[in-house]
C-alpha cells in the first residue's frame, strides 16, 4: 500500500479583510474592528500518495494558491488538519529567500540551508546547480545585479537540484527563454519519473497538466468539487471555464 505524503483533514482557511491598513492596525489593539470573512478553502480532504503527480485546477480566487501555502507553511489553517510528510520544494515565488548583498554562490548555500539542507550536502550539489541555472560567469557577483531572468533561474535550479521528495509547481515552468523553459520541463519530468517525487501541479495550462499529470483536482470557491483521472479533470475544469 502506497504512503500518504499529504493529506488534508476537513481543512478550513479563512482570511480577515479590513477596509484599509489602518482598520487592519487598530484590529490587533481593538479585538471588535469590523470585518469580512472571506472563505479561501472550505472544508477540504484529500489524500496525496507518494509518487503520485497531481494538477490542481481552479480559476482565480478558487483557493488553489492558499492550499500551496498551507502545504508549504507560508499559511496555517483555520480549522482542521494537515500532514505532510517529505522535504517540500517548491517553485512558487522562485526568487524569495534570496540576499541581494550575498552573491549567487553565497545564496545557493542560503537557500538549502532554509530548504533543510546541511553545507556538506549543498555543496555537493553546487556546480550542478550553477550549470543548470546557466550562470556561471555570473556565480560570484552579487544578486543585486542579476537580471530577473536570472534570479529565476537560479531560485529554479536550486529548487529541482536538491532532491526534493515532494515538488510543487505553480506555473513555474516560464522561466526563461524557450530553450531553457524546455530544458526545466524535461528537469521536473525526469525527477517525476526517475526519483519518485511527489508532484503537485498548479496550472490554467491544461496541456502541461496532462504531460506531467495523471491525477487531477478541480477547484471551485474553496471546494475541491472533481477528484479523478486527469482527462477528466481537464473535461471538468474547461466546462467551469467558459
């Protein structure tokens, strides 16, 4: 029997809005400040197997980005509960973590040390890292003068170089010119099919999803309203689209 690597157990989220800033500031002094609720995710459970790879679907505002948050500890619930199990990487906002001052070599080094990595290990990675992201001449200078193209190369490269056991994609695979968005795609296919890694992928691409994918959940004002097959998934999430 194949292990859960993540599951969602009646999983709620729901933000507080304020008016403006400053209703948002009095709000941590006066308890009673006005608000609205706003339900991101609305009493979610699934199950997510090892090895599988899964796109999660959904237009804007259905919940999909808040449910990578929670995965990922950037965000926590509200109710219910949430296990994960396995070094997450994801490629997300590929170019936080980053110091301006450190340079490219310096950041690799900072970025696996947050993503839980030991320097012995990171540095067995490094030029393999650096060769992927196509920076080499630009390795020792500082972030600051990177392009933002490269910053996003190299946060990429550090991501699908570090032996992730969970990888979770959101769009992620637009980095760069056309040769290089190839070369990452055939990178996140390889460790998808060679290593074993978990896959969760966050796309309105439903062609990409069905390349990577054979799992598909759908997405509608905080629900998960389809679990299944991803040819089906991709009927469903279409017929919501139009």
């Amino acid at each position: 029997m194949s292990e859960t690597v993540i599951e969602f157990k009646n999983v709620t989220k729901i933000y507080k809005l304020y008016k403006s800033d400053k209703q948002r500031l009095k709000a941590i002094i006066w308890k009673k400040t006005p608000y609205k609720e706003k339900r991101a995710v609305n009493n979610v459970s699934f199950k997510i197997q090892r090895g599988d790879s899964v796109a999660l679907f959904g237009r804007n505002g259905a919940g999909k980005s808040t449910i990578l948050k929670m995965i990922t500890e950037v965000a926590f619930p509200t109710t219910g509960e949430i296990i994960v199990k396995g070094r997450v990487s994801a490629l997300l906002e590929l170019t936080s973590g980053f110091d301006p001052e450190f340079t490219g070599r310096e950041n690799i080094y900072l970025k696996g040390q947050l993503l839980g990595l030991k320097n012995n290990e990171i540095k067995e990675l490094e030029q393999e890292i650096i060769d992927f992201a196509e920076i080499e001449e630009y390795i020792d200078q500082p972030i600051r003068t990177y392009s933002s193209g490269m910053k996003a190369r190299l946060g990429f490269s550090i991501n699908v170089n570090i032996k992730p056991e969970i990888l979770i994609v959101d769009e992620a695979l637009s980095v760069g010119d056309e040769n290089f968005r190839k070369k990452c795609s055939k990178k996140v296919n390889e460790i998808i099919k060679n290593e074993g890694v978990t896959l969760l992928f966050v796309t309105h691409s439903v062609g990409m999803a069905a390349e990577f994918c054979k799992r598909g959940m759908v997405m509608e004002t905080g629900k998960i309203v389809f679990d299944g097959n991803i040819e089906d998934a991709i009927k469903r999430y279409q017929a919501t689209s139009k």
